[in-house]
C-alpha cells in the first residue's frame, strides 16, 4: 500500500478544518433564531412543548418561584431545567434564550464528536465525523428547538468523548461518569447510556491482564465515579424529592404511556425503521454505520474503548426504544451522533464497508449471529423501502422483512464471500473524504429547503397574545405554555391524567383558555376538550395563525371561557356538566 495513500491530515489542515466545521455548525444553528420548526416535512418536533419544558425555569425567572401550578417538569428534567433558568437570568426570557441552550451544546456535540473519533481513528475520520453531525438535518432541528433531546445527546457525546480519553489517563473517568449522569437528569431515556458505560468499564476491569495499567486505571476511575456521582445525586436530589421524582419519572413517564404486552413489542420491534424520516434522510449515515459497528464486534477485544461504546450505544438504545417507545420522533435523536461517528470511521480510517477481521469469523459462529445480521438488515432495507410506502407500517414490514431474510440466508450460505468482497472494496482517503463531503452538502440542501419556506408564526402569536393579555393573566391550556415566551402570562398546562388534570373542570380562577381550532379544536390533546366542555358559554375573542402540521393552515383561539354570562354567574359556569 502506497504510503502517501494512508496519510492522514496534516495538523493544519485539521485545524482549519475544525474551524470550518464548527463554523458550519454555529450558522445552521444560530440562524433564524425564533423560526418555527419544520412543518411541512416534519422531523418530530411539537413547537408547543418548548413553553411547556421550560416552564418551571420560566416560572422562576419571572415570577420568583420554580413552582406555580402542579405542572413541574423540574422533576424530570432538573439539568435542562437550571441550564434554561440561567439562559433568562442572563438574557432575559424569550424564544431564542430558551432555544440557545440546545444551540451551544449542539456546536459542543459536534466539537466533542470530532475530537474524539480523530483521537481513535485520525484525523481525517474525526473531520467527517464533525462534518456528519454539524450538517445533519434532523440533528440541526432538535439542537435549534428549546427541549431535552439535544442537550441530552450532546451530554451523551461529552461523555463518550472523556471516556475515549481514560485510555491515556484515568482521571477522565470522572468526566464520562459526571456527563452520562447530566444526560440521565436532562431527560431520563439515556438510561441505557449510563448503563453502556458501566457495562463496558466492568468489562476493561473483568479482562484485564493487568489491573494496574494505564486503560484499566481508566476503567476503574469511571465506575468508582459513576458510585460516588450517583449517590451524590440520590442523596442531594432524588430521595428529598422522593414523591415528585417518581411520579413523573415513573408514573408519568413509564407506565402511563406504552403497553409491554408480546403483541406491543412486536410492533415495536418490527416498526422501529418505517414509523419515521430519520433513518431514511440519513440512509447513507445508517448503512456505514451499522457495518462499522459488526466490525467493532467482530474485533471486540481489541477494539479501542470509544469503538466499543459507540457499539453498545447503538445496541443498547435500540433495545430501550424496543422495550419503551418507538411512536415519537424525539426519541431516536441520541443514535445521530453514534451512527455518524461509526461511518466516518468507516469513511476515513478503514476505508472499507465492512472490516477484514469479519471474514476470519468460523461460518458455525457466523450462524450464531443471524439473528442481528437479520434485523441489521431489515432496519437498513426498510428505511429505504418505506418511500414506496411512506407512513405506511405493513407493506414496509413485509417487504423488508422478505428482503431482510433473503439477504441473510445469502450470507450466510456463501459464507465468507459477501463479507470479503466488501472488505476487500478499498476506496482512497481522498474518495472517502469526497463522499463524506457529497453527503453534508445533502443535508445542507434540506436545511436551505426548509429556510427557504420557513415561517415564524408561532413566535408571532406569542408576541401578540402579550400584547392582548397583561402580565399574570391565567391561562388554561397546554396550547398557553407554547405561546408563553414573548408574553407574561400565567399558563395552566393540563396534561393527560397528570398536571392540573384533576381541577380542570373547575378552574374558575382561570378566565381564558388557549387551544388549536385547525386543524381541529383540541388538536393537542383530548383532555382540553373536557376543560371547553365544562365551559358551555364560552367566546373566542381572537385567533392566531400557528405552524404545526404540514398543512400549513393552523390556528389557535384565545377563548373566554364566561363569554357573555353575567358576573354573578360566573361561580357556578365552570361546573354545569360536572
């Protein structure tokens, strides 16, 4: 092999590469700060939920108090939470104070991203892995949006980037641990990233030769850090908060939601690749991705400990998905950045679709690991399949699956061929680095598409409810929290069977109501059709246009609730059909 051939990056054209990463990953983030989210193609954001996530660090930067009404956020998410307080004690509160925290910590991701994979596999993969994640469009969105799944991921990257570093000194081992547990308290899905990193610190610790050297000191620190950070949060927050915590991390979050029946898993498992766009806008990202991470199993042993863990945080997440929810959008966020680093390996180290190490693997072993060749497959067809049938889950599952299994018994039958061919396939670092390049240029193309036709709406209606409403006005309505920024108002969000459901009926202390009338009244949940209900006189006074489903026709209504009933009469309104 010719030695210019391998060459990796010179340090100033990586720097300047760097540079021009993050410069890339500031502008699609920074610009068009108070810009309604993608609505006519969607990529999973609910615009109302940013007023609702913030509210109890709204509460306090306005009103003095983080709580104000029964609806606290704080217990889920008590880091997204102080990191929004300490955005509108230093700006002020509005939109682009709330959404600037997702921003900054998205650059950060990216930053951290690229560092960490050019620790690992060079340079040149480390600048891909930047470029991948700096441009990728679903990523950009939820770092521009003012909810947990961003500040999450990035928490995520920080720590699997100070755990690449407790290969060379141990002290990161407190980073990776006090950066998994800020993921968890910023929104507890990224459990399994905790465990990912537990799991793979007892396995350095179990097979080590010697437990004195240098990775498996590193080891060590991580899980003695991850005990005393842990405790420190039980004992500082979790156990004085005890009741609050468990409600809404358990009652609320857990068992309210999904159904763990055989017949739910089942759905789950076979429609975790077609219920949403992710996977199909970043297909070219999954493909490598998903080879990359059977070569890190292949070379289990000896693969580096940031290979490793980006391995099982794709595994592992997409076992926490299966066992809990695959309907939302948001919840797929975290794989972005694992798969993107996997496929710049795969783009700018190996320089191949799948490792050398795949084809010595015994063809009896090989059948062992059928059933994850299978459904690696069947994940990677239906993503692409599902444009045929978009939106639709049974035609997606059976092709797919059909698919899927032809491909595997192919495989497997002419073990090792397939694998050797696609070992074998070498392109250059250069061809590499263009690929990577064709594919941020991509995905810069859908942010410009969704900048050309962006809308700010719903910023608008905020603003005009503030000019409507004075200061302190309650306001009933979950719908009342996604136009609260630009305003003062007080917002009494009603949830389904939890924050101010119980008196939602009977809240005559809270003359107004905001809801959707397009695309339909209540559009955001059946729990506000009962507060209207309850409220038989009621009048809209105005309606704001709002930007929620690909129509583009959406409209919200501040309605009174007493309309024209006399004052007197008031007191009794709200309970006429209770």
């Amino acid at each position: 092999m010719d030695a210019a051939e391998v060459r990796d990056l010179s340090p100033r054209t990586f720097w300047l590469s760097l540079v021009f990463v993050l410069t890339i990953s500031a502008l699609l983030r920074g610009l068009f700060p108070v810009a309604d989210p993608p609505w006519q193609t969607t990529v999973g954001i609910v615009w109302h939920d940013e007023g609702a996530w913030v509210h109890n660090a709204r509460n306090r930067a306005l009103f003095g108090a983080w709580t104000q009404d029964a609806w606290n956020p704080m217990y889920i998410a008590p880091v997204f939470t102080a990191m929004e307080y300490a955005s509108f004690r230093a700006f002020g509160v509005g939109l682009w104070q709330a959404r600037i925290v997702s921003e900054v910590l998205g650059c950060l991701s990216v930053l951290l991203l690229l560092l960490g994979v050019a620790r690992i596999a060079g340079r040149r993969a480390g600048v891909i892995a930047g470029a991948l994640l700096a441009t990728n469009y679903v990523y950009v969105m939820w770092n521009r949006t003012a909810m947990m799944e961003g500040p999450m991921t990035a928490f995520m990257v920080a720590s699997w980037y100070c755990y690449v570093r407790t290969e060379s000194a141990a002290r990161w081992g407190w980073g990776a641990a006090i950066f998994s547990l800020l993921a968890f308290f910023t929104k507890a899905a990224s459990a399994f990233f905790v465990a990912a990193v537990a799991l793979d610190a007892l396995m350095r610790v179990a097979f080590a030769a010697d437990r004195r050297d240098r990775q498996t000191r590193g080891a060590i620190s991580t899980l003695v850090a991850l005990a005393v950070c842990g405790t420190a949060a039980l004992l500082l927050f979790v156990a004085p908060n005890w009741t609050d915590y468990q409600f809404y991390n358990w009652q609320v979050s857990v068992t309210r939601k999904p159904s763990y029946d055989l017949q739910s898993l089942i759905y789950r498992v076979t429609a975790f690749p077609v219920l949403h766009d992710l996977f199909t806008r970043m297909w070219f990202t999954l493909v490598l991705g998903t080879a990359a991470a059977f070569g890190v199993l292949a070379r289990w042993r000896v693969a580096s400990v940031g290979e490793r863990l980006l391995a099982l945080w794709v595994a592992l997440g997409t076992l926490e998905l299966m066992l809990h929810d695959v309907g939302n959008e948001r919840r797929f966020v975290f794989f972005i950045p694992a798969l993107a680093a996997l496929a710049a390996i795969a783009l700018g180290r190996d320089r191949s679709v799948l490792r050398e190490e795949i084809t010595r693997i015994p063809a009896r072993t090989a059948w062992l690991t059928a059933p994850l060749i299978a459904y690696a497959s069947y994940v990677v067809l239906a993503a692409v399949i599902r444009l045929g049938f978009l939106y639709e889950i049974s035609p997606n599952v059976r092709i797919a699956a059909a698919l899927a299994l032809v491909a595997t018994a192919v495989v497997l039958a002419t073990w090792p061929k397939v694998p050797r061919w696609l070992s074998s396939s070498r392109w250059t670092p250069r061809a590499g680095t263009a690929v990577a390049l064709i594919v941020a240029a991509g995905q810069v193309v859908q942010y410009g598409q969704w900048a050309v036709g962006r809308t700010s709406r719903n910023y608008d209606a905020s603003v005009e409810l503030g000019r409507v409403l004075p200061p302190g006005t309650l306001v009933h309505g979950k719908l009342a929290n996604g136009l609260s920024l630009e305003n003062r108002i007080r917002p009494v969000f009603v949830g389904h069977g939890f924050g101010n459901f119980e008196d939602r009926k009977t809240r005559d202390d809270v003359r107004y109501i905001l809801t959707y009338v397009a695309p339909r009244v209540g559009y955001e949940g059946s729990q506000i059709i009962d507060v209207l209900d309850a409220y038989p006189h009621r009048t809209i006074i105005m309606t704001f246009d709002v930007a929620e489903t690909a129509t583009g026709h959406d409209r919200a209504a501040l309605i009174d609730k007493f309309g024209a009933v006399p004052e007197g009469k008031r007191q009794t309104a709200g309970r006429a059909k209770d």
